[in-house]
C-alpha cells in the first residue's frame, strides 16, 4: 500500500494521539480530585473514594486488549469512534454522579469506553506510516500516554479550582466532540479479514473480576483483618480467578493474555516490571496529592502546581534515557532509572516535613523521583516490544498499558491500605509510611528488570520462540498488518 500524503498522515495523528491522550490522562487526572470529592461526600472514606480510580483502571487494564481485538473483526474506525462516544458520555454521567457508587459506576463506563480508544488508536496510527518508521510511531505513542499520565495532577488541579471536580469530567465533552467530528473526516476504516475468532470478553470480565478482588482485599485488609475469612476470600477469589484466566487463555483462540508473547523473554520480564513499578509510581502519585492538601494544607490548585515538577522532570529525561538505552541496554538505564525513583520516594516519607518547603525540599525531590520514573516506564514500554513482531505492536503495546493500569490498581489499593483511617495528629506519619512502602515496591522491579536482555532484544531473543511467533502473526486469524476494509 503506497504511503499516504503528509498531512494526512499528520492529521491521523492528531486524531488518534488526541484520542489516546483522553483515556490515560483520566487515569491520573482524578487523583487530584479526591480531597475535592471527599468534601462533596462526607460519609464516603478514603477506601470507598478509591474505587472511583480503581474501578476505571481495572476496567481499563482488562479490556485493553480483547477489545483491540474486537476492532479488528468489527473495524477500526467505527471501534475508535465507537469508543470515543462511549467516553464521552460516560464523562458527562460521572460530572452528574449524585453518590460514590453511581460515580464508581460511570467511571466503569467511562474505562471500557478508553479500552476501546487505545488499541484502535495505535492500530489507525500505524497504518498511515510505513514499515520502517512503525517503531518511531510507537515511541510516539508511548511518549503521549506518558505525557498524559504525567500532567493529569496538575491540569487537573487547574479544573477543580475553577469549578470542583465535576470539571474533571465534563472538560472532556467538547474535547470528545472536536476529535469525534475530526476522527470521521480523516480516518480510514480498516480490519483484518473475516473469519477472526472472536475475543474471549468473558476470560477479560474474569480477569477484572480477579484484579478487582485483590484490590478489595488490600483496601478493607486492615478494617477486616487480613486473616479474617472475607479477606482470604477475597483473596481465594483473586487466586481462582487468575487460574481461570491462565487456563482460557492456554486454550482460546483469540485470549486476553497471548501464551505466544509471554513466552518471548524480553516481553513477559518487561511487562510483569512495569506491572511492580507501577504499583510505586502510582502509590507516591495519590500519596503526594494526599499530604499537600492533608498536612501542607495546600488548596487543590497548589497541589496540582505543586506536583508538575516530577512529570516534567520525566518528560526531559525520557528522549535521552531511550538514547542511552539503545547503547547501554534497557537493563541498565531501567535498574538506574528505579533506583533513583526509589531514593527519591524514601525522601518524600524521611525528609519532607509537617510545615511546607516546597523550594528547599518538595521541588528537589519531585525532581529526583520524575528523572527515575522518565528513565524507567519509557524504557519499560520499549523492552516489552523488543521482540515483538512488528504486526503485534498493537496487542503488545496494550498488553503493557494494561500491565500498568493493573499496577495502578494496586498501588491505590496498597496505599490506601498503608494510611488506613488514622486521627489527624498521625495522618502525616501514615502518609510517610505509604511512601515508604512505594520505595518499597520497587525493589521486586528493580530484581526482576535485572533479568532483561541487555541489548535491543536480539541476543535474548529464543529463536524458537521467535520463530514460533512469527509464524502465528503469518497464520490466518492472527492480528497482522492492518488492511483497507473490504466494500
């Protein structure tokens, strides 16, 4: 297929990077609205207000990739736009919710509407450029998913200070109609030929229903005791509920979690570590908007303000971190990268004081944990798709945004766990306590990134499994490269 003109290449772009940006900048962006939300809702604790981040990250996380599948039966285009709709409109739903569970419920919403956005959209992106800039596309794509994680805090700082945190929701309305009027005029539809297998929906609702329940467990763990029998039920569940998955996945055609690319070395190591530090990232994310607001008594603006240092810090980083990368190994710019995260979160629980400092203390080490976060996730993303073929970026990529939005999903929950419910005079150590547990947390990441290969992925690459996979993406019902939609 002959390369499409400039501008509509760049038009696509926008469309689809705009699209993406959407779903996961409300991965974030709502974690500065919760001290707004715990005032519109006195009677709802910390724990109950977590499932207003949890319930879209784990919808999120367990959809991603079943439903890129589903667009490539059903049609790209109409899935990106499909999906944009259903966004949107749950966006309004959560700005009107009237309670936690109908907000928890929009929200749900809201995620499988983002489900559906980020696997089309890459799919549409890759299709307008050739082959050999297909790697430089998905960098860019990886680099505005983490753009939009990054600055969420603090645009969305900005909305609650002008309206509360309904504005958080509803700022996505127009956004949502400009890029779906946009989306129908310049993209092209596209699907694989008939005859796919169908994606296995229920083995993604078990999967949700597993993360689901270990977040539960470690939510209410302490309020119920974590030997008490609804915790370890939960936790049975959580366990069952994984096997399930294992086991379908094992058989079904088209699985949520592809056996073929796990047993690439480089993508299964990568993906479990941005799982871990995940769980750290997003832990310190909610635990900083907690202690500027709880301790520092900073308003929401502030707070927001006061927190954009870190993922600008990340941004800067990011490009010569994927430089470095490429010449030192992913191994080794990744463990540095986390070690420097790790450092930065112990000083965020053992330096930072009950009176506010943001030049002499907050600022230095929001710095330190954006460099080792813009060092680590990018890097993360990139070695997940060292080995994977070319045809699968789409299905890689959202294995490794599920991968973290599972991350997301417990480190909301392990935090929330760590601070519990305490009096006012202990909230500032219970805080610390949850950075330190994120400091933590990255210590299994940093084990296990030791484990990647040291190169681009070609010398860790098994030539059996290699050959293995390259020969299913050639097979009939695989995902490959994207085709014009038949008349």
């Amino acid at each position: 297929m002959s390369s499409p003109p400039p501008l509509r290449r760049r038009s696509v772009t926008a469309v689809t990077l705009v699209g993406a940006f959407m779903a996961f900048l409300d991965a974030t962006i709502v974690n500065i609205a919760v001290p707004d939300m715990e005032t519109s809702f006195p009677r709802n604790s910390l724990g109950d207000l977590s499932w207003v981040l949890n319930g879209y990250n784990i919808a999120f996380a367990a959809f991603l990739v079943p439903f890129g599948r589903l667009a490539d039966r059903w049609g790209r285009k109409r899935s990106f736009l499909l999906g944009l709709a259903v966004f949107t409109a749950a966006s309004g739903l959560c700005a009107l919710a009237g309670n936690v569970p109908l907000l928890v419920g929009a929200r749900v919403l809201q995620a499988m509407g983002g489900a559906l956005l980020v696997p089309t959209s890459l799919a549409l992106l890759l299709e307008v450029f050739p082959a050999a800039r297909r790697a430089a596309a998905v960098a860019a794509y990886g680099a505005a998913s983490a753009v939009a994680a990054g600055i969420g805090p603090s645009v969305g700082g900005v909305l609650v200070a002008l309206r509360g945190w309904e504005l958080v929701f509803l700022v996505n309305l127009p956004l949502g109609a400009v890029t779906a009027a946009a989306g129908r005029r310049v993209l092209t539809e596209s699907r694989e030929p008939r005859g796919l297998p169908l994606p296995d929906l229920p083995g993604a609702g078990v999967l949700g229903v597993a993360v689901g329940a270990l977040a539960l467990a470690a939510v209410k763990g302490q309020d119920w005791g974590w030997g008490a029998p609804a915790t370890l039920g939960f936790l049975a569940l959580a366990a069952a509920a994984l096997l399930v998955v294992a086991l379908r996945s094992a058989r079904h055609a088209a699985p949520v979690v592809d056996p073929a690319l796990l047993r690439l070395r480089s993508f299964s190591v990568a993906n479990a570590a941005s799982l871990l530090f995940a769980i750290a990232f997003f832990a310190t994310l909610l635990c900083n908007v907690l202690y500027l607001t709880a301790v520092w008594d900073y308003s929401t603006l502030r707070a927001g303000l006061a927190v954009t240092p870190a993922p600008i810090a990340a941004s800067l980083v990011a490009l010569p971190a994927e430089r470095l990368a490429r010449r030192f190994g992913a191994r080794t710019v990744c463990v540095a990268g986390m070690l420097v995260f790790a450092a930065g979160a112990c000083l965020y629980g053992t330096w930072i004081g009950p009176h506010p400092d943001f030049a002499g203390a907050w600022l230095p080490v929001s710095a330190l944990t954006g460099i080792g976060a813009g060092a680590s996730l990018p890097g993360l993303g990139a070695a997940a798709l060292a080995d994977v073929p070319p045809a699968r970026f789409a299905v890689g990529t959202a294995a490794n945004s599920a991968a973290r939005q599972t991350g997301a999903v417990l480190g909301v929950a392990l935090l929330v766990a760590a601070v519990g419910t305490p009096a006012p005079d202990a909230l500032r150590h219970a805080l610390q306590r949850g950075w330190l547990l994120a400091a933590a947390s990255t210590v299994p990441a940093i084990l296990l990134t030791l484990f990647l290969t040291g190169g681009t992925g070609r010398d860790g690459r098994a030539p059996a499994v290699a050959a293995e996979a390259e020969e299913e993406v050639s097979a009939p019902g695989s995902a490959a490269t994207p085709r014009r939609a038949e008349p």
